[in-house]
C-alpha cells in the first residue's frame, strides 16, 4: 500500500518507516497536519497513520480535513497516540478515524491492522470500480434508448423530447427554433424492387448524408417513422433553415443510389418542408410540426426531391398560401446558398 506516515517526530518517523518497509509497503512521510494535506492532494494514497499531537495541526483536525478533500472516496487512518483512554479513542473515531494505536506500536498489532484494512479498502475500491462501470453500463443503455437501431440517429421518442426541451428553450430566450421533415421520395417503390435489405442499407447512408448536412453539435437528425427523418436546429431563422434543407437534398442525391422504379430521378432522393418561428405564447411544438409537414406535402406535390418552406401564423392564418410558399420555394432565385440546383427545378409534377 501507499501509506502516508505523519508525524512531529523525526526518530518516530523513522523507526515506523523502517517497520513498515518490511511489510512490504511503499511510504510518504509528513512531519506535520499541515504537509500532510498538501501530499494528499498531490499524491495516491491507501492509508494514513497520524499522530494526534502535533504542531500547526493536529491529528484530529487533520482527520477531518482528509475526509473532505477525499470527498466519497474513502482511505483507512489509524490514529497513533502516547494517550491511551477510553475518551481520546472515542474522539478520534468520531474525528474521522478508522482504528486508534498506542505509542510504543508492536509491529505485529500494526501489520494486522493494517492488513484488515487493506482488505476493506481493496473491496471499498471493487465497490467502487463496479459502480463506475453499472454507471457506464446506464449511460450506455440510455443512449441505445434514445437511438434508432436502424440508422444511429435518434429515434422519435427522443426526438418528441428534444423538440419539446429546444421549444421551451427557444420561447424562454425569445430565439428562432427550425424544422424540417424529409422522406424519401417513392421507397416503397424501392423497396419492393431492390429488397427491404437495401431498403435498410439505403437509410443508414441517407441518415450519415443528413447528419453530414448538420453542421452543429445542437442541431438533432431523428429517423421520425419509417423512411420519414426530422431535423430540428435551434437558434436558426427561415434563410437559416433553407441552407440546411438544400444542403440536405443536395447531399442525398449525391449518394447517387440507383432507384429505377422512382417517379422523380433515376437515383434516391428526398423531398423536405422546412419552418422556423420564435415561440410565444400561442404557439406549440404539435404546430411546428404541422407547418413542415404541410410544407413537406407541398414538395412532393410540386414534383418531388426538392424542398419546400412555409411560415405562418398561430391561427394558420396571416402568410402566403401554401402552393405559393413552395412554389416559390422552387424557383431559380439567389439564396443563402446561393441559386437552388438546376435537378430541383427540371422534374414536373407526378
């Protein structure tokens, strides 16, 4: 063990140093309370043996100050004493201590002591080792639990939760919440032609191209049902929503995944309506949702693999109708991203 030995007595030290070296233990000497405290905030220690009379510090208050600075992680200390009533043993163990020793110690009666500590202190740091990885373990069990098994990206109870928390957040700061909703243009299609085993493959590449799209730790890609996915980015406005929602479809259609049965393009693609709004008091995170999915209805309405946007008010009332949001949407006009890509703008309506 590493045994801090603590005492005024410079001859003391050395006898106790010297007995204890042949049990085969490492030690740390301290000549008094105070540079005990300091060795025991630099260095591990197993075990403590401390004088109880002392200068600057004594043995008592030392005790209680190692129980602090230890915090939930416990060491033995055993009191060494020339004092040997009943009072002194009783008020070092209620100072802290774990055993009480009278000066001249017998070797024998200190290695055993030490020896049936060292046993309680090798099952306390086992207790505490199992602990840590039964934390580890529930961690790990609550991220499972908030994960899609398919895809990776967080499943719908997350996301029903994460979107309430940011709502919240956002209404308390007066800051704008986005959303967007996407799915994956004719997958049934796909599915039946290629397998539910590519179907499968095909999104877990389009959840690693959607999270690609977010380039923020706060922003959140959820698989929000079947091949539907939801992407919820706090602290972004509509030009902010927009960015990402483009950069989304553009990077799914860069996966270039063969879809021969699709009635928008020759390769997988996605169709997404976006929203974003500061919250108030009349506003609810079910009507964020309803905007983009109406959005989302609009995109694949106008054609499909594009997306389209829509703000509104708290009555459905107050914005541009919905044909004509996406329709806008869908025109070849400078954006934060600058003009949207030519393959939006050529496939006709279904």
């Amino acid at each position: 063990m590493n045994i801090l030995l603590v005492d005024d007595s410079r001859t003391a030290r050395a006898a106790l140093t010297r007995m204890l070296a042949t049990m085969g233990h490492v030690v740390m000497e301290a000549s008094d309370g105070a540079q005990a405290l300091e060795r025991l905030r630099q260095e591990p220690v197993d075990l403590v043996l401390l004088d109880v009379q002392m200068p600057r510090l004594d043995g008592f208050t030392a005790v209680r100050q190692m129980r602090e600075i230890q915090g939930n992680r416990w060491i033995p200390i055993i009191f060494l004493s020339a004092r040997e009533t009943d009072a002194d043993l009783e008020k070092g163990i209620l100072a802290g201590g774990d055993d009480y020793l009278v000066k001249p110690v017998s070797p024998v009666v200190l290695g055993a002591k030490i020896r049936a500590l060292q046993r309680i202190h090798d099952m306390q740091r086992q207790t505490v080792e199992l602990s840590e990885r039964l934390a580890a373990a529930n961690r790990e069990l609550a991220q499972l639990a908030r994960q899609d098994g398919l895809t990776g990206v967080a499943n719908r109870h997350h996301f029903d939760e994460r979107l309430a928390q940011e709502f919240a957040r956002a209404r308390r700061h007066r800051s704008p919440l986005g959303l967007v909703l996407g799915d994956v243009d004719d997958f049934k299609a796909y599915n039946d032609h290629y397998g539910h085993q590519a179907g499968d493959a095909c999104l877990q590449r389009i959840a690693a191209a959607l999270s690609s799209a977010c380039r923020r730790a706060t922003d959140l890609v959820a698989r929000y049902g079947g091949e539907e996915f939801a992407l919820i980015l706090p602290d972004t406005d509509m030009a902010g929503v927009e960015k990402v929602c483009n950069a989304a479809r553009e990077r799914v259609e860069a996966l270039a995944i063969p879809h021969a049965r699709s009635r928008a393009y020759p390769v997988i693609t996605m169709s997404f309506g976006a929203t974003a709004l500061v919250p108030d008091g009349s506003t609810t995170p079910i009507l964020l949702i309803q905007w983009a999915d109406q959005a989302l209805y609009q995109a694949k309405l106008g054609g499909r693999n594009r997306c389209a946007t829509w703000a509104g008010s708290s009555d459905g009332t107050g914005g541009p109708s919905m044909q004509e949001r996406a329709s806008s949407q869908l025109e070849a006009r400078p954006s934060s991203r600058g003009s949207v890509p030519a393959s939006v703008l050529r496939h006709g309506p279904s």
